[in-house]
C-alpha cells in the first residue's frame, strides 16, 4: 500500500467515525457505553476549543437561538459553571434551575420540573442529580439531547472526558497508561468514568483508599484494574496518580480520623517520587490542601488542576457542539474557521 492510499484510507475512516459518532449519539449519559472511537472523537473535537480559549475573543456564533438548560438538582459550583461558559462561548442562552431555590423543596417531581423545562422549549438539557440513573431516566421522557453532569455515585462523564484530554495532553497517549486513583473510590462517579474511559484504551488501573470504600466485586469494573492496600506500592511506577475530594462526612461512618487519613494516604511529595519521573497529578477538585493532598503537590510542576479546568470548557463546547448543535458530519470546525481567519 502506497503512502497515499494509506493517508486516503486514513481519511475516509475518520470521516465514518464522525458519520457513526454524530447519526448515533443523540445523549451523554456516561462513558460506560461509548466507544473508543467515540471518545477519540471528542477529544480531537475538544482541541481546536482548546486552543480557543487563549483567542482574544473567546464568543463564537455557533450555537446563536439555541438555549441550553442547566438543572442542577445537587450543588456543584464548577461544572455549571463550566458548562453555562461553554454555552455562553458558543452564543447559546442559558436557563437556569438550582435545588436550592427549585420547587423541588416544594415537593415536585423530577419529571415534573424537568417537563416544566422542557416546556420553555430548551434545545438540550445538561443536569446534575444525587440519584443514579437520573439523566438516563429524564432522556427517557423528553424529547431533547441530555449531557449528564453527574448523577449520583454513578457517573461524570465530562469529567473524565476532560482528564483523558489533559493526560494525552501531556503523555501523548491513553494506551497503556499506569494510572493510580487514591480515595473514596466507592462514592466516586470521577473515579467510576475513568475507569470506564482509560480501561478502553488499555490502561493498567490500581485504586487505593480505606477499605471500606472500596467497592466489592471492583476487579469486575475493568481490565487490568486491581486494589493495591499500601499507598507507596500503588503509585509505583504510575505515569498518572488521580486523587479523589476526601466527602469529610464521610470520615465518621464508620469513624476514620483525618490524622489517620493524612498519615495513610495523603498525596505527599514523597510519595509522588514513587511514581515515574513527571508523572501527573490530577484532581477533580475542590481539593482540601492538607488532608488528601499536599499543598506543595497541590501546587508543583506535576499538578494538572488548573489545566483540567481549562480543558473542561473544550469538552463541554466540543459536546454542546454536536449535541445541541446538531453539527453535520463534515461541517467545518467553528473554532478552526476563527482561529484560521485571526492569522
């Protein structure tokens, strides 16, 4: 095979991924169900956003006359944040609904609200829910795209779609990675989405935190994934430790002292030079500086955080994109066309 028909057939299979991607995925509902060839997908959408956000103008038209509800039925501050910017970038409107002040607390029904939403005719919907199963549940019943922004302890898709992009930022892969995921594993959908994403691509997966939050049947998740008890033996040799928020309500069933927690399983530089030389730290946020993680860590040239936080606008404008945008197969990229016309 010739070089050019090599780069032809290349050609044409990227062009039946993005045709598969776009005529089959309608929701995200989580990682559990995408395909490698998906997930890639959205990467490599996600990085001419990402570039975007250095322009001068971060506004795009793509998404004008399209309105993006935000039902946030659990508190979060970063991702609604995240996805009302990422709409915001794209010149979508925003609704917005919070449990706090929601007739929720008046004892209405989730398929209520939501259809009352639905009403307002929202060209998608984007929610966030302390049930499982609670996006796929709502997807069920109404008749628009809905991106789970995490349900439970279940799943948060977007949140692992944003760490695979920082990780193959920085390694230049997700095949074969060495990943270590340090905490509450069994509360965690950060830790159950990245689990599901990197064991697609290969990775070698070792979870470490106190017993009783670890899930049973773990090993059953994924691949290659395996409980390590010591904290210094499961970040040896990993080109990517994950360290998951310490729910400090949850030090006291059953009772677990911080000190205890520190000692056992705090990310210290110490330990961080257990792992391969630069690997990654990674951290969902919002970290609690002295007690899973080291301010030092928190803040060194291996920490990734920030960059997550950045990354997380790409892959939420990259999927309201396709989603709510409905964006043919071959369109052009917006982002590429602005930051094409800018040199």
């Amino acid at each position: 095979m010739t070089a050019w028909t090599e780069w032809k057939a290349a050609a044409e299979a990227a062009e039946n991924v993005k045709e598969t991607v776009h005529q089959r995925l309608q929701h995200l509902l989580g990682i559990e169900p995408l395909t490698v060839e998906q997930v890639t997908f959205f990467l490599d959408q996600a990085k001419p956003f990402q570039e975007f956000q250095r322009h001068p103008l971060k506004k795009l038209a793509t998404l004008r006359g399209k309105t993006v509800a935000l039902a946030f039925f659990e508190a979060s501050t970063r991702t609604r944040i995240s996805f009302a910017t990422a709409a915001a970038r794209l010149g979508a409107d925003t609704m917005n609904l919070q449990a706090e002040s929601s007739s929720l607390k008046k004892g209405e029904s989730l398929i209520d609200t939501v259809r009352t939403l639905e009403a307002m005719r929202p060209d998608g919907i984007v929610i966030r829910h302390a049930a499982s199963g609670a996006p796929e549940f709502v997807a069920e019943r109404l008749g628009m795209p809905v991106l789970n922004a995490g349900d439970g302890s279940h799943e948060h898709p977007t949140q692992a779609l944003l760490d695979a992009l920082t990780i193959r930022d920085r390694l230049g892969r997700l095949q074969g990675v060495n990943i270590t995921i340090l905490g509450d594993i069994l509360h965690s959908r950060v830790a159950r989405s990245n689990i599901h994403l990197l064991s697609k691509f290969g990775a070698r997966i070792r979870i470490c935190g106190p017993a009783m939050w670890m899930p049973p049947m773990l090993e059953s998740l994924a691949p290659n994934l395996c409980r390590v008890p010591r904290v210094e033996e499961a970040i040896d040799g990993a080109d990517v430790i994950m360290v998951l928020r310490v729910q400090t309500e949850r030090l006291h069933e059953p009772a677990l002292a911080e000190s205890d927690y520190i000692l056992r399983y705090q990310l210290t530089p110490e330990r961080v030079r257990l792992a391969k030389p630069g690997a990654l730290v990674l951290h969902p946020g919002p970290m609690i500086r002295g007690l899973e993680i080291d301010p030092e860590v928190a803040d060194g040239p291996q920490s990734c955080v920030l960059e997550q936080v950045t990354n997380g606008l790409a892959v939420r404008m990259a999927l309201l994109y396709h989603l709510i945008g409905g964006a043919p197969a071959d369109a052009p990229h917006p982002a590429k066309e602005r930051l094409n016309a800018a040199d």
